[in-house]
C-alpha cells in the first residue's frame, strides 16, 4: 500500500512538473512571438520613418531647386541667379539636374570656361568618360582661346587613353587641334611649352624642333623663354635631331668644305640604335616591329660649327619676331580684363581693344586680325560695337558667310535684346538681297521698338 501510495504521489509530482514546464514553455513561446511581432513593428517603424525622411528630403530638394530656377524663369539672363544655381548643383550632385542647369546655361553664357571645366569635371566624377569628352569638345567649340580650357581637355584625354592602342598618336591629335585653334593666341606659351616637353618625353626631338620653329614665329608673352630653350635644346643633341632632314643635308652641304678643313678625319661616325618611337600610322603595336637604325655622332668641332648655324638661322626668327612683340607690347600690356564677365568694362579698356584691332587691320595679316576680334569679344561679348565691327570687318574682305555667322553669334546668343546689333544684322541680309532681313526685323520688333520708343521717351525728356 505504502509503495502504491508513493507511486502515485511520484507520478502526479511528474505531471504536475510537465505541466508547469509546458505552461512555462508556451509562456516563453507566447514571450518571443509577441518579442518579434514588437521588433517586426519597430522595423516596419523604422523603414516608414526613413522613407518618410526621405520623402521629405526629395520634397525639400525639389522645392530648393525649384526656387534656384525661379527667377530664370522671370528673367534668364540673371548672371547673378545662374551662378546661385550652378552652386546649389554642385552640392546636390544630381546628374539630371545639372545637366538641366548647365546646357541652359551654356545657351546664354558660353565664354565662362571656368563653368565649362566644373561641368566635365562633374562628368568624370561620375565616370560618365564619354560625356566628359563630350562636354569638353563643346567647350572648346564654344571658346576655342582658351587655353586652360585645352589644358584640362588634353590632360583628360592623356588619363584615358594611357593604356590603348595608339595613345601616342590620339594624344599628338588633341595637341594639334589646339595648336591650330589657339596657338597664335598673345598667351599661348603654356600650351607650346607643354606640347614640345610632351613631344622630348617620348624622345621626337625633330617633332619638337618642329614646333619650336613654329613658336619662335609667334608673338607671344614668354618669346623670349622659348628661344632660350631652343638653345639648349640644339646644343644637347646632334643637329639631324634637331632639324628636318632637308634642313640638315643643305647645312651640311653649304659647311662641309669648311668642315673638312677645321677636322683631320671623319666628320662623323654612324651608330645603331633601335627606333622606339611610335609609328606615325595608326596601326596597332602588334604589327609595328621596332627598327634597327641608324644616325650620325658628329666630331666635336662639327658639332659647334653646325649648332652655331642653326642657331644663327632661328635668331633671325627671333629677332624679326621679337619686333612684331615689341609694336603689340603697349596694347597687351593694357588688357586688364581678358576672360568674360558681366560687369562693364572700363572704358579705357574698350578703347584699347579699339585701337588694338585697328592696328591690326592695318597690319593686313587676316589671320591675326580674326584670332584678336575672338579674343576681343570675349571680354566685350556684352558690346553691340564689337560685333557690329568684327562682322564688317569679315564682310569687307569678302567673307559674307563668316559676316553672317557672327551677327547670328550676338542676336542669338550674347545679346539678344540690344537693337543695334539687330538692325545691322538686317541691313546686312538686305545689302545682299537676302529676305532674311525681313524675318530678323520680325522677330525681334519688340526689340527694336522698345529702343526707338525709349530713345523717343527720353529725347521728349530733356527737351
């Protein structure tokens, strides 16, 4: 009986601790659902709130963006409400946005370089390469003199094709191209400088003589520092590396008896060396095999005697470029202001751009003349005069097209609200019987009557 009893009582102590375990464990069961339900809802909080921030940030973005563009849209040639916005683009960091901001902008104020170099730079920090090119080739288009703008373009271009096939050539390409647009610009020397250090770099030292025989022909700031360079440049490499091959062979031709009596012996000496240069076709590098070749290591005595020559030969460069500095000095010297802004010039500075160009005209050399009015107008794109003169100019050397192109430049682009420049640009159309004039006078009417009433106005005033 007592063992039965004892049995029992251990058997109910057993169920009553299962129970108390099951209810203990659907306690912790119950604890830990309602534990996640709570963390799936904070979660869920937390997410909405994020978004919801977000939502407000977008919103609040917008809504700054928006009030940026407002007083564009009142009036789009605010300079001062362009620049608060292109500011306000650089910190959004927003593709669409700045491309928006930037292309318009460009529509009004395409001499502002600086803006030109903000924009690609955005692009390549995005890594979109194609559009940074894109956006630099637009740059340059729209304000072919500047030379810094160029600079960044040709470093740009260095950093991407570095490692293809032809980086040697596409780069010598994008030189070339500035050289031709801004080469003979008065402040040039920095784009020469690092064409010909580029051209040494690669060890195409007549390539580099090339372009030293170029600059030393050009009235530059710093002409004096390239012929300085030139002389070291010949006197550190044997003269058929300095010159062209013409070049050498009639110098050597019109010294050799001189030659032959200052040295006992050989003239020269020929030497191999393997030519490690780029090919000048754009071929790929697999199917160009390096050349052994060969070149002259001159005696002593001929080395002096042959750099003294060529050196004679580029001082009288230097010297008739030296007086074509020297005339233009004056006026160089008076261009306080040579970039592009809205604040009006100086008047005597308008009246040395006037003087300059005319000095120019004068002198008849007609590539000179267009490179100063492109350099004119971009410190005075504001001034109906210089257009109107720069247009004339081209048309009186025959040159309608060109004439025609620039007046379109100022009534389209930089001035589209000033009426003289409009009435020229219709007289013009109508001296050549183009009935463009009618169109020109139609379309910007308002313009021009808003000018005659205001003159009318103003004339009634001071009666």
């Amino acid at each position: 009986m007592g063992r039965g009893r004892s049995r029992s009582e251990s058997s109910s102590k057993s169920r009553s601790r299962s129970r108390s375990h099951s209810r203990s464990s659907n306690s912790a069961h119950r604890g830990r659902s309602h534990s996640r339900r709570r963390g799936r809802t904070r979660s869920r909080s937390r997410h909405r709130d994020r978004r919801s921030r977000s939502h407000s940030s977008d919103r609040e973005t917008t809504d700054l963006l928006k009030l940026c563009w407002k007083p564009l849209k009142d009036d789009s040639r605010n300079f001062d409400a362009w620049t608060h916005l292109l500011q306000y683009i650089e910190q959004l960091d927003e593709t669409k946005a700045a491309r928006e901001a930037y292309d318009d902008f460009f529509k009004r104020y395409p001499y502002c370089y600086g803006y030109w170099r903000k924009y690609a730079e955005f692009e390549r920090r995005h890594k979109h390469y194609d559009r940074c090119i894109e956006v630099y080739e637009r740059g340059v288009t729209a304000i072919p003199l500047s030379i810094d703008l160029w600079l960044h373009y040709i470093a740009f271009v260095k950093e991407v094709v570095q490692h293809q096939e032809n980086a040697v050539q596409k780069t010598r390409l994008i030189y070339d191209h500035a050289i031709e647009a801004c080469g003979m610009e008065f402040r040039s020397d920095k784009l020469w400088d690092e064409y010909i250090n580029w051209e040494l770099s690669n060890g195409e030292t007549v390539r580099a003589g090339a372009l030293f025989d170029q600059i030393l022909s050009i009235p530059t700031l710093l002409y004096s520092n390239h012929f300085d360079k030139y002389k070291t440049f010949v006197n550190s490499n044997e003269p058929d590396r300095v010159v062209s091959q013409d070049e050498y062979n009639e110098i050597f031709a019109e010294l050799e008896a001189d030659l032959r009596k200052a040295v006992d012996g050989d003239l020269f000496v020929l030497e191999e060396y393997v030519d490690a240069s780029p090919p000048d076709t754009m071929e790929s590098e697999e199917k160009t095999s390096k050349k052994i070749c060969k070149r002259r290591k001159h005696h002593e005595e001929v080395l002096r005697i042959m750099r003294t020559e060529i050196l004679e030969r580029r001082n009288k460069k230097y010297l008739l470029n030296e007086q074509e500095v020297s005339r233009r000095w004056a006026f160089e010297e008076n261009i306080k202001r040579p970039y592009f802004h809205v604040k009006p010039l100086e008047r005597a500075q308008l009246r040395n751009w006037r003087a300059y160009l005319d000095f120019e005209i004068e002198c008849g050399d007609i590539t000179r003349i267009i490179i100063l009015f492109e350099r004119c107008l971009i410190a005075c794109a504001l001034y109906e005069e210089m257009w109107i003169k720069y247009a004339r100019y081209v048309e009186s050397i025959g040159e309608s097209s060109r004439a025609r192109s620039v007046f379109r430049r100022a009534t389209e682009i930089h001035l589209p609200r000033k009426p003289n420049v409009h009435l020229a640009y219709s007289a013009f159309e109508e001296k050549n019987g183009n009935n463009q004039a009618i169109v020109i006078f139609v379309i910007y009417e308002p313009v021009i009557s808003f000018s005659v009433h205001s003159f009318m106005w103003l004339s009634l005033m001071i009666s």
